[in-house]
C-alpha cells in the first residue's frame, strides 16, 4: 500500500508471523507494508488513519471489529494464533517476540533446507507458526539423536520429521493443516 512501510518484516501489524509464511520465504511477497504489495489490506489502511500504529495493539481501538472471525481461516499462512500471537506480543513486547520468532526462523530453515522433500514446506512453515520454540528445540534435538539419520532418504527424513512435528501438535491439539474458506 503507498506510504505504508514497516521496519519489522517478521511480524505484521494484525499478528501474522510474515516471516513463517512460504510466500514471503519464496520472495512473493514483500511482507506488511515491505513493498508495493498489500494493495488491499484493510488493516494496514486502518493502521494509516490511526497515525502509523506499527501493530495494532498499539491502537486505542484494539481489538475492533477488523478482529472478529481473523482466525477462522487461513491463507498461505496460519492465521489460527494472530490472535495469541498479538498478544503475546503486547505482554512481552516487540523485542522479545521477535528474538522468539528469529528462532523459529532459523529452526524453519534447518526443517526447509535438509528436511523438505517438496511437500513438506506448508506443513513446516504451519508447524513453526503453530508449535511453541521449545516444542521445535525438541523436535530437532530427536531429529539429531536418530542414529540412521545420515542413510535415510530424503523422502524418509522428511517423512520423519514431519511425523514427530504431527505428534508434538497432536498432543497439543493443534492440527497442522491450513483451514482454507469454503466457496
């Protein structure tokens, strides 16, 4: 959207993880208000009429109607915690949520780059978003513990990890598939 810029491309404005989502990994998009994109966003317009509110917590109007059914579907991302997300933001502040999230990016980027069989990528990218850091330290500290590790297949590694990422949210109950709209 014109004029609207962000200097936090990981974190969006009305709580999605920008720098989880696949298509901001493959460069498709510029993430909240990184670019010409975002032609269409609601809350980044709202953001502009509220003088610049960098995440929407920050509003005295927050949570406003905009929030009612935000988590109901998602997009190429999880929207399911935006909600949590945000606030979570709000009650640890900005700088440690994002030291959180910069964790989870690079846990994200170990699952893409030696886990990923080429369809793995929406279910690491949800899982990451979903799953708490110390639940994703744990995955990949049983991901490096398997003995056989170094003859499995790619296909069987990624079968592997995506199998102990099921079971962590299973436990949790969290499922890992994008809930797209119907119709």
């Amino acid at each position: 959207m014109k004029g609207f810029n962000r200097p936090n491309q990981l974190f969006s404005l009305c709580g999605l993880n920008c720098g989880l989502c696949p298509m901001f990994l493959n460069k498709y998009c510029p993430g909240c208000g990184g670019g010409e994109g975002n032609q269409s966003c609601k809350i980044a317009r709202c953001s502009m009429e509220h003088n610049g509110a960098q995440y929407c917590f920050q509003c005295s109007e927050y949570p406003c109607e905009k929030y009612d059914h935000i988590d109901d579907f998602d997009s190429f991302i999880t929207h399911q915690n935006r909600k949590s997300d945000i606030e979570k933001a709000r009650r640890i502040g900005i700088d440690a949520y994002n030291v959180e999230q910069a964790e989870k990016a690079k846990i994200l980027e170990i699952f893409l780059s030696n886990y990923n069989d080429g369809r793995k990528k929406t279910l690491f990218c949800a899982a990451v978003n979903l799953l708490e850091l110390q639940e994703l330290q744990m995955v990949l500290r049983e991901v490096n513990r398997k003995p056989d590790m170094e003859t499995m297949t790619l296909k069987e590694k990624s079968a592997f990890v995506a199998e102990l990422l099921q079971d962590v949210a299973t436990t949790k109950n969290i499922n890992l598939k994008l809930r797209k709209k119907k119709g």
